[in-house]
C-alpha cells in the first residue's frame, strides 16, 4: 500500500495554545513523559485548592481521575465516593522526569466514610505502562507506580514496608508530605504522615531506578467498598518535576463533525462541568485572517455536548475552526479543520469498530490511522466495552450510570481526538455503547433489570434506562446529519438511521440492532440460547413476526437506493455483517453452527435487505466480528449478491476464528489465490457466503504479555476502502495494529488483502437478458429500471460515461427514467431484445 500525506497537512500550520489542547493539532502525536523542557522556577511547581473551584464531577484539565465519576468536588474539598479498589486521581501537566534530582508531593485529607476501619490513602509515584512507557494516556489506565499513605489498620506505608501509626492516630484531618531524591542510580523515599493533634510519623524506603512517570493521588484497599477519604489542597514541586501541557486534556475534550450536501453538523465534547461553570460553547472559523464568531451553542446538562448546525457551507477549501470555552476565569480553545470535500479525487475511507481497552490507547494503530490520511471515518459501534477502564459499569442508578458512561466514553475521544478534529467522521452505537454484551433492540423496548437477569443478553430489549440510551445516541450520533425519521422508537428512545453524501459517495447509516428480534423469539432455554452449538431445526429461525432491520428502516433503503443526488457509488454501513462467517468463539475456541448475534438471520428478512441495497449496486462495511472479512453475499443462488468489508477490530477482546476447512465444512469455488479458508460456504443459517479473504488471531495470543503484541495476534487493526468514483472502483486493505507503513510489506496487511472490485460487482445477479443499449447526450446520467406490471425498482444508479446496457431479471415490460428533477425522462415498454446493436438514444 503506498501511503502519501496530503499537502493541506503540512502547510496547515495550525496555532493551538499549549493550555488550551490536550494534542499536537494535526499528527498524532502520542503525550509523553519524553522531550525535556528546560528547567523552569513556576512549571515545575503544581498547587491546587479545590475550594476555589466549582463543584462538578470533572476536576480539571490538569487532572485524570479513574473512574470519573467517584471523584467529585464537592462541599468545598474533592471528595471520592467509589468502591473500587484502586482508583487515583492523575495528575497530568507535571510528571516525575528521569533526571535526578528531588521532588516533594504533599497535601492535606481527611476521612470521608469509616466502612469499617478498612482502607488506604496516599499517593502513588512513579505511574507508568509496560507495554507503552511514554503514553499519559496508558499510564492512567495500565500504569504501575509506588504506593505510599497510611491505612485505618493503623499504618504508613511506602509500598510493601509498613509501620504502625502513632497510637490514637486521628485521621479526621492528616497531612501528608512525600519527598523524593533520586541520585541516578536510585530513589530514596521519605513519608511524613501528621494528624490534626500534631502526631507525626515518618518512614523511608529506597528503589532503583529513576521513578519517572506520573503521580496520583490514591484510594486503595484489598477489597471492593472499603472507606473513602476527602482532599482539601496539594502540592508538588520540585527540580526532577517537569511541566507538560500538552499532556492536559479538556475542558473541550474533542470535536467530531460530517458535510453532507452542504450541511455541516459538528459537536464539541466536553466533561461534567458543574451548574455554576460556563454553560455554553463559542464556534468560529477563520475567515480572512481572522476568527469570526459563528454560533454559541448550550451544553447539553446530560451528555455535556454542544451541537452546532451550519447549512450552505462552501465545501471548496480547507476552513480552520475554533471551538471556545471558559473555565476557572482562564478561556481555553480547541482548534482543527473543516477539510476540502474530495470531488475531483478518489475518497479515502477509513473503517474501524470495537475497541476493547487492553489494547488502549492504540497508539500505532492511531499512528498508522494518521499515515493512512482517509477523508472519512467510520467507527461502526462499541466504542466502549463494559470493562473499560479496569473498573465495571455501573447500571443504576441513571446519573451515575450516565457518568460511568462517559468516563467510559472518554477514552474513545482521549485515543481518536487527534484524527477527528480534521476530518469528517461517523459514529454509531452498538450493543456494548449501551451495556449490553449483544443486542436485540426490539424497536427500542424497554425490559427491567429483573426481567434481563433472568436471561441476560439472549433476552430482546434494552435494559439501560431510554435516557441513558439517548445520551448514548447523542455523544455519538449528535454530529451525523438529521435523522430520517425522527419519530422515537418504543420507550421514547432517539433515533439515528440517516443519509450522507460526501466524496461523491452516498452513505446510508443504520442500526441493524434495534428493531432487530431477540432469540428468545424463537428459541427456548437458558444461558447461551443465542449459540446454535448443534443444528438449527428447518424453520426454528423463521417467523412472519421476526424482525431484522424493521419496516421503518427498510423504507428508508428503499428511499435512498433511488435517491443518487450529488453521488456516483453507495455504501451501506451497519454494525455487523449480515451473515455468519465465524466459527469458533471465545477463549475456548469453541466451534458454533451459529451465532445469533450476526446479520444472517432470519434469513428472509435479511435477504430482503440485501436484495435493497443490491439494486443499487451498493457496498457494504460493517465491523463487530473482531475478524476481518471480505465476504460477496448471496440470496437466490451463489454470489448473487453484492460484497461486504468487515473490518479488524482496532483491539479485539473475545475472539473468533474463520476455519470451516478445521471443521470439515463443504466449500465450492475457491479463489486463485488458494487461502484455507476461503470460497464459497453455507452457514447456519442457509446463507451461501462466498468468502474471499479472513484475517484470523494465532492460537498463542494468551501466551502474550505485551497489550500491543496481543492486539496484534488477535487480529486487531482497521481498514482502508478507496472509492474512485469516477472509475467506479472499491479498493479494500486491512492494516495490521502494528503494521509498518514507512516501508512496503506484505506483513502490513492480513492474507488476501487488497481486493479491488468493480462497483457493478455489488450486484451478483445473472440477468435474463439486456434491454436495448442506452445512449445519453450527457455523461453520467441516472437510471431507475422500473417493472411496470408490478411498478417494482429493479435497478439504479448513475452510470458512466453516455453509454449503458441494462440488465434485467424477469421477462416483462420496463419503464427506464433518465436524469434528475427537471431533466428527468421516462421511456415506457421498453422489452428484452436480441439484437445487441438496438439502441435507445436520450
């Protein structure tokens, strides 16, 4: 694959303020503990009072707190409410350096809740990540640092050495005092510990090595629920302490924005800020040297979003943006770029799905994302797993379910926000977003939490509470153009399904989960119901009352596949691929005849889909399956359908395996290229799927200790699709998680990728014969085939050059309309010939 940074990224030269951004403005630069500043009196001093700031969730931008919301400011101190048993609050804007030298950390704290004389407080030091030592961001999640403090059994600690506390040690109030001296080969560290009564106790511990990386303060314990502590100022400072502002992150979080047809809806992100904080977003653009004001929008108290909406944007030219805010009397500002829409060029499209925080925060993946350089992204659902962040969900109540969400939810916009801010992209949920491990949304209903435990997520529904859902739906979707039915489903919950046009290509964007039936519909038992691990019975997954992607969805395909205004080519995006093509499942690797959390049933209702999208020779990229797959469909007979692209994960938890050849599963028509595994297979669920390429994990990724390697053998990374619009070709690649792209590799890239096929190719039918070959005076004009006994579309698309021969399917009469608006004619009667020379000239 060759891989060409385009000139706009090297000229941009974009002034973002240290202070106000937590990235590099266009390259994804990785924040880093590396790249020492020179010394410096006031950057290497950091104080906080948190009376002096707002109560809000979000403690700042200089801070990192895991989760997010068990710290809170409140009641004029920060105060930590969780129960887990290691949570810290980071402190990003000044790290321990690797230089010798000495630090002190101290601060002031007190005893929030007595859980019964259990738990521990302190700091902890020297915070880094094995797998990826330089990253911020990993190091708040994975890093390892040295624990000091004392606990209610009585001692100070630094790390395994422990001493017990004066007797009567009270610890309403205590202050603590860390000092640090690294003389190069070693640390020697030194805790004072005093209470309100003047008691004092110091201990002191020596390590090896440099102790560089972050600090924290920490709320640690053996067990789950233990007491929880408040903290009234602190202080760290000191000449091995170095300022990095880059490594802030907020208050404007990111920013994700699509152009659809001159319509530009963007939204800024931002944390839980507090009632008496800035209740609104300030968006300009740079027009002639100067920032001009466009909108001021309010945030969203819930998602804590702001949406802006722009019609008639001139999509010629790169246009800088600026999002502002106010927070703590200091006006920060994030900044990017409203790209040129490609028209005059093939459109790069970039396709990446399931994010599962062991491979967090991505980092060559996100490097080689930004060599890759598409126009687009599509992130395609579980942008959060339920894990994520070392901690679990929080179901309920709503508010702090909501928050636990959105600390979640941050760490999607702390890895890709780099990516995003210059670049058009789409977002869709998919059944972890909401806290389900699969889905069946049943058109939006509701199911209580008594009724999902008894079968969990076998049982049709959403369990999370419609405005948690919403919010989903709003941080994720709140950028994309209006939805095409806004009308709320069942339980009042929004609505995303849409239409967007960019590059010369038309995207429609569903969710093939929420209207979708439960297997509960169908199939009685316990546990996996929705794991065939024998046979289907003839007709156990069919019913007249099953659902697939639901009527109203169906409706809008049908809209859209005669719909080609301002696009050459049409993609359908989803979640998941409508069929099964894995077949072995879990750590076990257990093999399946199917699983129900696939796009291949009910197969009459799925094939009724594929039917749709196929009149209009539409391609189709999903995600979900944690495999790579280049599949052609099939409805009828072999390959009558259009192809799909189901991306890598970008960090792949459960696995799943392609290896019908393991299992003796028949395959016809293999292709040339000769990789096991491929050709034409029936799945469980009677779909023929002719499969052209899979990227599968090794068997000895648990073997692997390093989070990036693992991801690697799990078969994570993403995928490039190139759409030449005015060749009319799909060129599909699957980039490896530690793919190289500085130098030319088959090891980039999984066995059997790139593929480019032709747009028609989406359309697999054998036609019956042609009608008379189509002459237009003007190129590239649109045709609809239209059957008149039954007034049935057969066909459309807008086709190349002033020459075209239609294909049809059934004998009969057809009506053929050319053109859009007011150019558009009808031709009716029009019949199968024989004559390869007849014409019909428009």
């Amino acid at each position: 694959m060759t891989i060409k940074r385009r000139k706009f990224i090297q000229n941009l030269g974009l002034a973002v303020p240290m202070l106000a951004s937590p990235f590099n403005p266009i390259l994804a630069k990785e924040m880093s503990f590396s790249n020492i500043m020179p010394p410096n009196v006031d950057s290497q001093s950091f104080t906080t009072n948190f009376k002096k700031l707002n109560e809000r969730v979000w403690i700042g931008s200089s801070f990192w707190a895991v989760p997010m919301e068990d710290w809170e400011i409140k009641n004029n101190r920060l105060e930590f409410s969780g129960v887990e048993k290691q949570s810290r609050l980071h402190i990003l804007t000044h790290v321990l350096g690797e230089n010798q030298g000495d630090f002190q950390f101290s601060g002031n704290l007190g005893l929030l809740e007595d859980k019964g004389k259990k738990g521990d407080v302190g700091f902890s030091v020297g915070i880094k990540d094995n797998t990826d030592p330089n990253s911020v961001k990993a190091a708040c999640y994975f890093g390892k640092g040295v624990s000091v403090g004392v606990n209610l059994k009585g001692e100070i600690y630094i790390d395994k050495k422990r001493e017990a506390l004066p007797g009567g040690f009270d610890f309403e109030n205590v202050s603590l005092q860390l000092k640090g001296h690294n003389n190069g080969g070693e640390t020697e560290l030194e805790l004072k510990a005093t209470d309100g009564a003047g008691k004092s106790i110091s201990l002191k511990n020596t390590f090896k090595g440099s102790l560089d990386g972050l600090v924290a303060l920490e709320n640690k314990g053996s067990e789950k629920g233990e007491s929880t502590f408040w903290w009234g100022d602190i202080e760290f400072f000191g000449s091995k302490v170095q300022y990095k502002p880059d490594n802030s992150f907020g208050p404007i979080l990111w920013a994700m924005y699509t152009l659809s047809q001159g319509n530009l809806k963007l939204t800024a992100q931002l944390p839980p800020v507090g009632v008496k904080d800035a209740q609104k977003v300030e968006l300009q653009f740079l027009r002639n040297g100067k920032w001009i004001k466009e909108d001021k929008v309010q945030i969203d108290p819930v998602s804590f979003t702001s949406v802006f909406s722009i019609a008639d944007w001139n999509a010629s030219e790169d246009v800088k943006y600026r999002l502002r805010y106010s927070l703590d009397k200091e006006r920060h500002t994030y900044e990017g770029v409203i790209r040129e829409e490609p028209l005059d060029r093939p459109l790069t499209f970039g396709g990446l799905t399931c994010q599962h925080a062991m491979g967090f925060p991505y980092r060559p993946l996100v490097e080689n994302l930004d060599k890759s350089n598409p126009d687009i992204l599509y992130f395609s659902g579980d942008q959060l797993y339920e894990g994520n962040g070392g901690y679990p969900i929080k179901r309920q109540p709503e508010d702090k379910a909501i928050l636990n969400y959105l600390g979640k939810w941050y760490m999607f916009g702390w890895a890709f926000g780099d990516v995003l801010r210059n670049r058009p992209s789409i977002c869709t949920p998919d059944d972890h977003d909401v806290y389900q491990g699969n889905l069946w949304g049943e058109g939006g209903e509701g199911i209580t939490f008594e009724e999902w435990d008894k079968v969990r997520d076998a049982h049709g529904g959403l369990v999370q509470t419609p405005n948690f859902v919403n919010v989903v739906n709003k941080t994720q979707c709140g950028h994309m153009p209006e939805a095409y039915d806004q009308a709320p489903m069942k339980s009042n919950i929004s609505t995303w399904y849409t239409h967007l046009v960019y590059g010369k290509v038309s995207f429609a964007i569903v969710s093939d989960r929420l209207f979708k039936s439960g297997p509960e519909m169908v199939r009685a038992g316990e546990g996996r119901i929705d794991h065939l691990t024998a046979p289907a019975k003839p007709g156990e997954l069919e019913s007249d009352h099953l659902n697939f992607m639901g009527q109203r969805q169906l409706d809008f395909l049908n809209d859209w596949v005669a719909d080609w205004k301002g696009a050459n080519m049409k993609v359908l995006l989803s979640q998941t691929l409508f069929s099964n093509v894995g077949t072995h499942h879990g750590p076990e690797k257990e093999f399946l005849f199917g699983d129900l959390d696939s796009g291949g049933w009910p197969k009459s209702k799925r094939d009724k889909v594929v039917e749709t999208i196929r009149k209009a020779c539409a391609f189709h990229i999903n995600g979900d399956q944690h495999l790579p797959f280049m599949v052609q469909y099939s409805i009828n007979e072999p390959r009558d359908g259009g192809w799909t692209f189901c991306t890598p994960a970008i960090s792949t938890g459960y696995p799943r395996w392609g290896q019908p050849d393991s299992v003796n599963v028949p395959f016809t028509d293999r292709p040339e290229h000769g990789l096991p595994n491929t050709g034409c297979y029936r799945d469980g669920f009677g779909n023929d799927n002719y499969i052209y390429a899979v990227g599968n994990p090794t068997d000895d990724f648990e073997e692997e200790f390093d989070r990036y390697q693992k991801a690697q053998k799990k078969a994570s990374g993403y995928g490039i699709v190139t759409f030449d619009t005015k060749e009319r070709t799909i060129k599909m690649e699957a980039i490896r998680f530690l793919a190289n792209l500085d130098i030319e590799s088959e090891k980039n890239s999984y066995p059997g990728w790139p593929l480019t096929i032709q747009q028609t190719d989406n359309d697999g039918r054998r036609p019956i014969g042609y009608l008379p070959k189509l002459e237009v005076e003007s190129a590239n004009q649109v045709l609809k085939i239209i059957k008149e006994d039954t007034k049935e579309l057969v066909h459309a698309m807008r086709i190349k050059g002033n020459t075209y021969t239609p294909s049809v399917y059934e004998l009969g009469k057809y009506t053929l309309i050319i053109g859009e608006g007011a150019t558009e004619k009808a031709i009716s009667g029009i019949e199968i010939t024989i004559d390869p020379k007849k014409t019909i000239s428009v």
